[in-house]
C-alpha cells in the first residue's frame, strides 16, 4: 500500500471511529466492536506510515498494516495468524460472522 493509500484508510478508520463515538448513544455491542475496528485499522494504518520496518510478511499484503496485536504476550493471536492486520481482521470478522460487513 502507498503512503497516500494509507493516509486515506487512516483519515477513512478515524472518521469512521469519530462517528460511533460522538453518537448520542454509548457504543455497545456491534457498534462497540465496529469501534474497536475503526481504531485498529486507524492505528495499522498510522504505525505503517513511520519509517520502522515494513513488511507483514503476508502474500496478499506484503507492505500492509502489521497488527497491533501480533506479539502481544497477554492477548496473543490464534495459532496460524500472521502480522497482517488487514488478513487479521477478515479472520475476526468471519470468526464472529459478520464477514464482509464495513461501516
């Protein structure tokens, strides 16, 4: 992905992120989850623009966003999943079964 196409995802995941959150409502359930979406793919797409290394090591996404969670001791990932946010995110949704489904 290039620098400019992550700029739109993350200025796409944040207003999307700033919509449930300035709700009149308080986020719960499948808007909360959206929410935590929103702020993950923000969050991908903004440590992808840093000048750290890039790779995720994925086929389809090679120079996407690496998942927050990849590595992380208390909330590890399943066994098989890679540092691919955007792969990691699909899974989550299948798993939940609202694949496909984007606010």
């Amino acid at each position: 992905m290039s620098q400019r196409s992550e700029v739109r995802e993350l200025q796409a995941a944040l207003r999307t992120a700033s919509d449930i959150a300035f709700e009149e409502d308080v986020p719960a359930g499948a808007q909360a989850e959206a929410l935590v979406d929103a702020l993950r793919r923000a969050l991908g797409a903004a440590q992808s623009l840093s000048d750290g290394p890039v790779g995720t090591g994925c086929r389809e996404h090679p120079r996407g966003a690496i998942d927050p969670l990849h590595g992380d001791k208390d909330d590890p990932l399943p066994p098989g999943w890679g540092r691919c946010l955007l792969c990691n995110d699909r899974r989550r949704r299948a798993s939940r079964g609202l694949a496909g489904g984007r606010r």
